[in-house]
C-alpha cells in the first residue's frame, strides 16, 4: 500500500471508528453509502471499502447482505463516556462543563437552572411557528442594531412596573445576560480599572473580570444586601469605581437587598460617581417592585436582565438598560462585536412575552419555586445544615454543613455517591474563601434523593 493511500486510510479508519465509539453513530445505524463516503472523504471506493472491512474487524460495524453497513452494538459505549466525569481539576471551568452535561442519574446540587417541569405551561414549539411566520422576509437582514423593537417596547412598558421611567431608546438588545456583562466589562474595563463585586460573587462574572486583569474588590454579601460599611470605604478609596451586585436573588447566597440598602447603595454611588451595574436575572421570580434602578435618571446606573432563568436557557436573549447617550455607544460597540443580535430568538422572546401563555407560566413557576424552597429548606435542616438566608422566591441557597469542609476531597466523595457540588471557594476571587460553604439548587435539593446522598455522606 503505497504511504500517501496508507495515511488516507488510516485517518478515516481512525476518525470512523472515535465517531462510532463516542456515539455520533448509534447502535444499528446504518453507515452512508460506499459511494457516499467516497465523495464526503475524496477518496476511491476502493479505500473507502479497506476501511469498512477493518472496521469489521474491529467489530465496530457489520455488513447486511444487500443492504450496507450497520454499527454493531456497543454496550451503552457513549452513556458510559458521558459518566466519567474528570475531576482532576476542579474549578469553575470544570462545573461550567459539568452544567452542560447529563450524567443519568447523577445529582447536579450546585446546578445553576430552574427545574425543567416549571416550563409545562409555555407551548415553546407553537409559540416559535407563530414567530416565524410573521414578516419573515425582514430575517433575511442584520435588523436593527438595538435589537427588535416591540421586543423593546415591550420591556420598557414591563419594566416601568419598577418604577422605571423608559422608552426603547433606553434599551439594547444582545445574547443574554452573560453577553451582556461581557460587552459592559469589554467596553469600560482597563488593566487596574477598580471594580467592586459582591463576595461571595456569581463566578462566571469574576472570571471574566480576572480575564479583564482589573483591580477586583470584595464588598461583603450581607443577608440584606452588601456590608454598606466597606461599600462606602472602598469607595473612598477607589472614587469613579465600577460596581457590579444584583438586588434581587443573589447568586449565590439568595438574598434580596432591603430598602434600606437600595436607598444607601445609590447615595453612596452618587456620591463618588461610581457606575453600579444591577444584574436582575432573576426578576420574575419576586413580587418585589423595588431596585436599584427604580426611579433612576441611568446617570450612574445600567441595569441587565434576561430571560434564561424564566423561560428557556436555549433562546439567548438579554438587554442593557441605560441612559440613551450611552446605549447608542454600546449599540454601535456591539456592532463591532457581534454585528447583530438575534432577531429570530428576539421575536420569539416578544411571542412569549405577549401571549396568554406568560401569565400563567409565571403563576405555576413561582409556585413551584416556593414549594421547593420549603422543602429544600426542610431538608437541609434535617440534615443539620444551616442556610445563609432562607427566602422563598430564589433558586439557590447558600449552605455549610457541620464538620463537612468542601474541599477537593469532599467533591469527589459527593460524586462516589453521585452527587455534583458547586463549592464555595468557586465563588471567592482567591479560591481560598468559603470552603465551609456551598451553593444548593432548590429544587434539587427538594429531591428525596437529595436527602438520602446527603446523610451517606455525612455519615
């Protein structure tokens, strides 16, 4: 075999048979045709056929008499690959990883979403034909650079329930809140640009400041809210700073700022000109009508909210709200970015919003919410734990247990019993911080599986 047709042929042989293996091809499928593969490789039948029969070989595939090629059984190869977690490094990347993974009957404990049975109400598939299906001839360009205008105009009439006063001017549309924070963080911060965070922080936005190399500060995380001491210290110190909290569902710790705070917070930013950038994800899940950017002018504030928590991770769709001076130059700094948002994800957003579905989806959620709330709280002190702050409208609490320390061993005691963690130090800028703690997804933690991990391990 001459080495220029021998290296073709192991190299489809090879890339063949980790797509077979890793379970792109499932069991009893039938293989493309001879010719097909042929073409899709640039290759000669004739090499194509001297790989299938080392395949065969293999026992990876088998033939069918006048019928082609079929992978042969693998005993469950690709679930079993999905299984083996890698726990050499634990860190934030690794349980990003572990987020966007399915792992059977493994308990995600620190997993970041809602309860995939809170969505039963929104009809999704009928919602997104009804988008599509209007104008469609507009999706064949970029759109408007701030992104799909009832969409806005939606948001500005939804927001002024919190005392927002806004038009659609004030609003830009991006990927999500993630997106959002990323494009804020890309557009203001320098090397050494003092930014204060809430500690603990949601982690995702302290690597992405790390990234950033900026002067990181940790302003306490209270249950009412952050320590308004060292908030007015660091100030002091750091005039014209950044600072980015959330003022309802803190991630991690659950905690809602009281109104006492709400009012502080801002005469403290007014007052040393800092930009306070409010992350409202969580949003719908309160009745409360009270935030930092309640009755704000955005002079010194930029609020973002979005909606993967309430109505799908999938369909990634966040806004900024600021002042319009500064929206257009995020507008335009998202252009150089990204070009665009997306429209179809931002008309099916609008779909959701303005059906009869959305109020009802709201009222089932929140109740499912406040169910799981309860009985996560039932079970974490049953299993002598002790919560931060116990509220029954956020999807975390932040917990520590007697005498468990969440450790790099402890992790990977808890997956010996199937249960995946998202340990405190994640959450601390020098992953030193909070080792006593961890944050608990309330509906999983309303698991009776849940309870019956937890007392193993704790045993």
């Amino acid at each position: 075999m001459a080495t220029q047709h021998k290296q073709l042929y192991e190299k489809i042989h090879q890339t063949l048979a980790y797509q077979i293996k890793s379970g792109l091809y499932k069991d009893n499928e039938k293989l493309p045709s001879i010719r097909l593969l042929a073409e899709q490789y640039s290759v000669s039948k004739n090499t194509i056929i001297t790989v299938l029969e080392k395949l065969v070989d293999d026992g990876l595939i088998h033939s069918r008499s006048r019928s082609g090629f079929y992978i042969t059984e693998q005993h469950s190869a690709s679930t079993a690959h999905l299984a083996t977690i890698d726990i050499d490094d634990i860190d934030e990347l690794w349980l990003m990883r572990r987020q966007l993974e399915s792992f059977g009957d493994v308990l995600h404990v620190g997993d970041g979403y809602p309860s995939k049975e809170w969505f039963r109400d929104l009809p999704l598939n009928r919602l997104l034909q009804s988008a599509l299906q209007e104008e469609n001839e507009k999706l064949l360009r970029y759109g408007n650079k701030y992104g799909f205008l009832p969409l806005r105009e939606k948001l500005a009439k939804t927001l002024g329930t919190l005392k927002m006063s806004l038009t659609p001017d004030n609003i830009l549309l991006n990927n999500g809140v993630n997106d959002a924070i990323d494009l804020i963080i890309r557009f203001f911060v320098r090397s050494n640009t003092p930014v204060l965070v809430d500690s603990p922080v949601y982690y995702p936005l302290l690597k992405k400041l790390q990234l950033a190399n900026c002067k990181i500060i940790d302003i306490p995380r209270q249950p009412d809210g952050p320590d308004c001491q060292v908030l007015e210290e660091r100030l002091k110190q750091h005039p014209k700073a950044m600072f980015f909290t959330q003022s309802i569902a803190h991630n991690p710790t659950g905690t809602h700022i009281s109104d006492d705070k709400l009012q502080r917070i801002n005469s403290l930013c007014a007052q040393y000109n800092c930009l306070l950038i409010e992350n409202d994800i969580f949003s719908a899940y309160t009745q409360s009508k009270r935030r930092l950017c309640s009755g704000s002018d955005f002079s010194h504030h930029l609020y973002v909210g979005g909606f993967s928590k309430i109505i799908s991770p999938s369909i990634r769709v966040g806004f900024i709200v600021g002042n319009q001076e500064l929206i257009n130059r995020l507008a335009d700094f998202k252009a150089i970015i990204h070009i665009n948002s997306s429209e179809y994800s931002e008309r099916f957003i609008h779909r959701i919003l303005a059906s009869k579905s959305y109020p009802m989806h709201l009222r089932h959620f929140t109740k499912q919410l406040s169910t799981v709330c309860q009985t996560s709280r039932d079970h974490i002190q049953a299993l002598g734990g002790e919560i931060f702050h116990y509220s029954d409208n956020s999807l975390y609490f932040w917990v520590r247990f007697p005498g468990l320390r969440f450790d790099k061993k402890t992790i990977r005691k808890g997956m010996e019993k199937k249960i995946i963690f998202a340990p405190g130090y994640f959450f601390s800028q020098n992953g030193t911080q909070f080792r006593d703690w961890t944050r608990i997804n309330n509906h999983i933690a309303a698991h009776p599986q849940f309870l019956q991990a937890m007392r193993s391990l704790l045993t």
